[in-house]
C-alpha cells in the first residue's frame, strides 16, 4: 500500500510552466505532495547540452517557474549533475514514491527515461510521464502504409485528420508541496560574464510563462490576421516568436494550437507552422542522426569545406551582403532570428561559401534562444538540400533579390547594419554596385566602413552550381 505522506517528485524538463500540464495534474491527482525538481545535466546530451543563449533564457525562466511555485506554496528544488544519479539520490533523501514528468523525445532523452524505468523500479519507485511537448506523439502520426513520414504536406495532413488536440488545462488549484534541500541559481554560471553578450536580450524578451502567455496574446491581437502576408518580412513584427517559450514549454502547444483556431488565413498558415514543429520532432524521433548525417544518402560525400576565414566573417555579421550581415547581427544581439532570414544566411554559408551545414547548425545552436535540436538540424538540412523534404540544392537564394522583395525599403537592413543607413533603397541591399558618387554621399567607404562582399551572390551561386554538377556526375 503507497503511503500518501510520502511525496511525488515532478521532475520538469522542457515543460517549465503550470498550465496544461499533464505530468502536474496527474501528479497532483494522486494525492501525495508533489516535489517540483529541475536538474542542470551537463553529461547526459552528450554534445547537446544547451548552449550559451539557451542558458541565459533558462536561467530566466527557471528564476519565473520558482516564482510561480513560490506564490502557490511550493519551491523549485535545483540540482545539478547527471540526472539519473540525481533523481536516484533524491528519491533515497526524501522516500519519494516515483516520477512524474513530461515526455521528451530526443534520442538521449529517450534513453534516459528507459534507463530511469528501470533504475526506479528497483529502488521500488514508479516512473510515470506524459505527453504536452507536442501535439501528437511522434509515433502516433503515421501514413496508410504503417510508416513514419518524411514529407511534410502529407504529415500535416494526416495531423489534421488525426484526433484533435485536447483543451488545454488551467493549473489545479489545491496544490500541495513538499521540499528538500536546494542549490542556487546563480552558482550555475548560465549568464555570461565577460563579456556580457546578453546585455541586450532583457529588452526583447520576458522569459517564463506569464512572457510566453503575454506573447501569444499579443500575437493573437495584433498580428495573427496579417500573418500570412507579414511573416516573411523580416522588418515588420509578422510572426509570433514564441519559439524560445515554446521550446521550453513555458506554454503548451495545445494552448497556442487552440488559440489559433480561428477561421482565417493568416490563422491557418500560423497553425501550418505549428505544424513544422511537429514534422521536426517526428523527423528526429524517426531518424536520430538527424543533426549530423544529412537524411539523404547520396549527399554524405558533398565536397563541403570549412573555411574559417568566410566562416568567421558570417558569424560576425561582416560578410559585405547586407541582408546575411543584418540577419547574423540580429541573431547575435536578440538570440533569435526571422525564419526567412534563417534560410538566407544559412543558404549563404552551405552555398555561397560552400562551408559543411553542421558547422552553421552548431553556431545557431549556441547562439539560438530557441534552439531545438529536431527544428534546427531540420531546419539546416532543408537549406542544405539534404534533407528529404528539402529545396532542392540548386534552388540557391539570391540575398540581393530576397531583400529586393522581403526588405523593399531596407528597414531591416538599416537597423542591423546602420553604416548603411543613408545608402538610397536602391542599392541598400548590394552597395558594391553603387556609383562610387552614391557610396560618398551616404558616407561609405567599401572595405572600410563596410565590408566588400567575401563572396559576391552571382560568382557564389556560379561557384555552388558548379561544385554540384560535379558532384552529380562523379556519383553517376
Ligand atoms: C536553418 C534554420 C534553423 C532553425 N532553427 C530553429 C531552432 O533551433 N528552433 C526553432 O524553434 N525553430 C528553428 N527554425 C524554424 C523557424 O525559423 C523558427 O521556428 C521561427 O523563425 C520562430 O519564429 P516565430 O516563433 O516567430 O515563428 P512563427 O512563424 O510565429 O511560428 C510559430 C511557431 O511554429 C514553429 N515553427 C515555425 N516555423 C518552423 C519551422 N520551419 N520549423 C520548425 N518549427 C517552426 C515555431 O515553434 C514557432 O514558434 C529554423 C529554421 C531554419 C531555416
């Protein structure tokens, strides 16, 4: 017979929040006191531990999940170390019953709830979790024939076709905790010190769930109706930017998913996203080398080279082509990105530059807010052309023309790259192209206050075309 003294831990991972919480209510419902835990693991994900800007929004948002706890009677008890060791212990310090916890679906992750299983077991604990990451499980979207997709219209499809998403949950009210011993948040090191690089991020955003909810309801009163025209333009607010909250479960996808369901087409190509970040994660749950073997097979010999004097000059924002320099000192100051710009500035480095996808991956990974190892890797192969529902390698943007029609009037240019700023519309976008004249009225000296171009968009695109018509024919 369970004794219901005895407490439950609710161990949270990417599902920092209390609303539409199935692993809370379910933990809750049981009766015993519930011990809110988080634990900084630096060994489990292997390469994958979070990076720098993941770890300044989860300072933030663990500072506002223990907040939240705090007003309703509880705590977050912080532990760092390797999980399984730690819940091990905890569950030896406080006679904890069992887990209960939100299901996550990256390979190590998976792993370590099979290995949780069992070691809970034979210290006589349970192990319970539960879904509230995504929509629908990643199994549990599968074509005619049985089998996981690899194509996403068809994967939407079968979404939209599938049992809806429940309701989402307020948390219950009631709660009753239980404690042990803490570490504290700032001996973590998550922020950055010297220097301080995420000086300017306060300013953009506010994370936790009370930010993520304030966002969507921003989201949904300002810009969810025009966002079918707006969201491929970088200088206009067209998107929601929930992904840092979302990737961290500060709000359930239930809960962004329900308030979308309007009847209208921006509402409907916002829920399509929605839809993306499924189609990522059953990718990655199919297919576990996702982030580092390109999906298709032909493409693991594609003569891609590092070169870090180009490479460097991308992630510095000094590649000379506005449009990569505004989206990479963006990325740079805020963590985060315009998705249409993300697709610029990595076709910029997997095809102007010729530079491996992994090594542009593994920098949006670090300085990423929302970095999400199935969106990104996905996200990467797709530019690359290696994925299996990707653009197709010889579909390379031209960040000249893209900016023509996504930036018309250089508004976003000319807030990330204000040495620009009184260059005319005309040649905002490619000022190695201006009348020498032009360039000295706005101030400009090419090499000097802006770069030159490292690789000039045509030659680039020549170049790439090139390396895969070679590539081609010594395949054949
Ligand atoms: C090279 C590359 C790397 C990327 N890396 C990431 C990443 O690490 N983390 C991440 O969350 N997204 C990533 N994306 C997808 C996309 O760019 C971002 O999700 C989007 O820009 C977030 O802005 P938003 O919240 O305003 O999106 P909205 O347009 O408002 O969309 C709503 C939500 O849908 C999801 N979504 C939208 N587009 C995509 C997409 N293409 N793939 C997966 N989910 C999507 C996000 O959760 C987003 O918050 C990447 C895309 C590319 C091309």
């Amino acid at each position: 017979m369970s004794d219901n003294n005895a407490p439950v831990l609710l161990w949270y991972r990417r599902d920092l929040r209390l609303d539409d919480h199935a692993a809370l209510n379910a933990a809750h419902a049981s009766g015993h006191p519930i011990l809110p835990l988080f634990i900084l693991d630096d060994e489990t994900p292997g390469e994958w531990i979070p990076g720098g800007a993941s770890r300044w929004w989860l300072h933030h948002s663990l500072q506002a999940l223990k907040s939240a706890l705090q007003e309703r009677g509880g705590d977050l008890i912080l532990r760092r170390g390797k999980t399984i060791d730690e819940i091990a212990r905890l569950i030896k310090e406080t006679g904890a019953a069992g887990v209960y916890c939100s299901r996550q679906y990256e390979p190590f992750e998976r792993n370590l709830e099979a290995q949780l299983t069992l070691k809970l077991a034979s210290q006589g604990a349970f192990f319970n979790s539960y879904p509230g990451y995504l929509l629908f499980d990643p199994y549990q979207i599968k074509s005619k024939a049985d089998t996981p997709f690899s194509i996403f219209t068809p994967f939407y499809r079968a979404c939209l076709k599938a049992e809806p998403p429940a309701k989402p949950t307020p948390a219950p009210n009631g709660l009753i905790f239980s404690s042990a011993t803490s570490e504290q948040i700032h001996d973590w090191g998550l922020l950055p010190k010297s220097p301080n690089w995420a000086s300017g991020f306060s300013n953009c955003w506010q994370p936790g769930e009370k930010g993520a909810k304030k966002r969507l309801t921003e989201f949904l009163a300002h810009s969810v109706s025009n966002y079918a025209d707006h969201r491929d333009l970088p200088g206009v607010m067209g998107t929601s930017r929930l992904s840092p909250h979302l990737h961290l479960g500060e709000i359930s996808p239930a809960t962004v998913w329900h308030a979308g369901l309007l009847d209208g087409p921006g509402e409907s190509a916002f829920l399509r996203e929605i839809g993306w970040r499924e189609f990522a994660q059953h990718l990655l749950f199919h297919r576990p080398t996702l982030p580092r073997t390109p999906m298709r097979e032909d493409f693991s010999d594609f003569p891609w080279v590092d070169n870090s004097r180009l490479r460097r000059a991308w992630e510095n924002g000094k590649t000379g082509i506005p449009l990569v320099d505004a989206g990479m000192r963006e990325l740079w100051s805020t963590g985060w990105m315009h998705n249409r710009i993300r697709m610029i500035t990595a076709s910029a480095l997997v095809k102007h530059m010729m530079i491996p996808w992994i090594l542009g991956e593994r920098w949006f990974w670090d300085t990423l807010v929302d970095a999400n190892l199935a969106s990104n890797a996905a996200g990467w192969q797709w530019v690359a052309g290696c994925g299996t529902d990707a653009a197709p390698y010889f579909r390379i943007f031209n960040p000249v023309i893209q900016g023509q029609r996504f930036d018309e009037q250089g508004h976003y240019v000319r807030r990330w790259c204000p040495e620009l700023q009184h260059l005319p519309n005309r040649w905002i976008h490619a000022p190695w192209t201006a009348p020498p004249l032009v360039l000295a009225e706005a101030g400009i000296r090419l090499g000097a206050h802006y770069p030159t171009p490292i690789v000039e968009p045509k030659a680039g695109r020549t170049q790439a075309l090139a390396a895969w018509k070679q590539f081609r024919q010594s395949a054949s």
